[in-house]
C-alpha cells in the first residue's frame, strides 16, 4: 500500500467568506459552493483544496471545537515574479482581508508576504527575487 498527497482539507467559519477568499487567489471552486458544508476546488498538479464548515466537521465528529490560537499550519501559494506578490498582498488587504506580513524580501532569495484568509489560516505569498 503507497499513501499519495491528494488534498488539504481546512475548517471553515463562514463557507461564502472563505470560498470568496480563495477564488481571489485563484482556486476554481464550482458555483454554488458558497451554500455548501463542504467545497473542493482543483489545482494545477491534481491536489485538492477541501473547505468544511464546522457544522459538518460535527457531523461526523459531535462535540468538536475549533483549536484556540492559530499560526499552525500555512498554505504557500507561489506567484511569477517579486512584483505578483506585491500586487496580490495588496488586492487582499485592499479587499479587507488581514494582512499578517506586508511584502519584504526575505534573506532567504525571495519577496515574501503574508495574509490571513477569513479563519486566520496563513497564506504565504512568495517569488524568487530576482538573480543579482
């Protein structure tokens, strides 16, 4: 038996709120999703992005609780250039989505930044910087 990656799964608030979110970055998820207690939209490479409401997590799972405090675990999303990040921050924020790290270039080669989607779970914004 060989278990394969397919899919993140992450525990929503508000479907509408997050799906809203994640078509701003691009996620295909199918109309009507915003209604739904569960939600998946494919990505290129074939992995799955999974959305589930709380209420459906307690469906199969009675008594669960959101886990308090955050900063656990972060979705990393790769755009083309340093100047992508900077524009896709900026559409976040400007769309009153939270802002964790304003874009910066990271001593590690690449312009870097951070937003919170509706939940606060982190999405890492990045590019190689340019070679010098």
């Amino acid at each position: 038996m060989t278990a394969r990656f397919d899919a993140i799964g992450l525990v929503v608030s508000d479907m509408a709120a997050s799906v809203t979110f994640y078509r701003r970055l691009g996620f295909a998820f199918p109309e009507g999703s915003e209604g739904q207690p569960h939600a998946e939209a494919v990505v290129p490479g074939g992995i799955r992005l999974l959305l589930d409401t709380e209420d459906s997590v307690r469906s199969f799972t009675p008594g669960w609780q959101p886990p308090a405090g955050g900063g656990r675990h972060s979705l990393a999303l790769l755009c083309d250039t340093p100047e992508e990040v900077d524009a896709c921050y900026a559409d976040l924020t400007g769309a009153g989505c939270k802002g964790e790290r304003e874009p910066w270039d990271a001593p590690w080669g690449q312009r870097y930044a951070v937003v919170n989607d509706p939940d606060g779970h982190g999405v890492d914004l990045f590019a190689p910087l340019a070679a010098q």
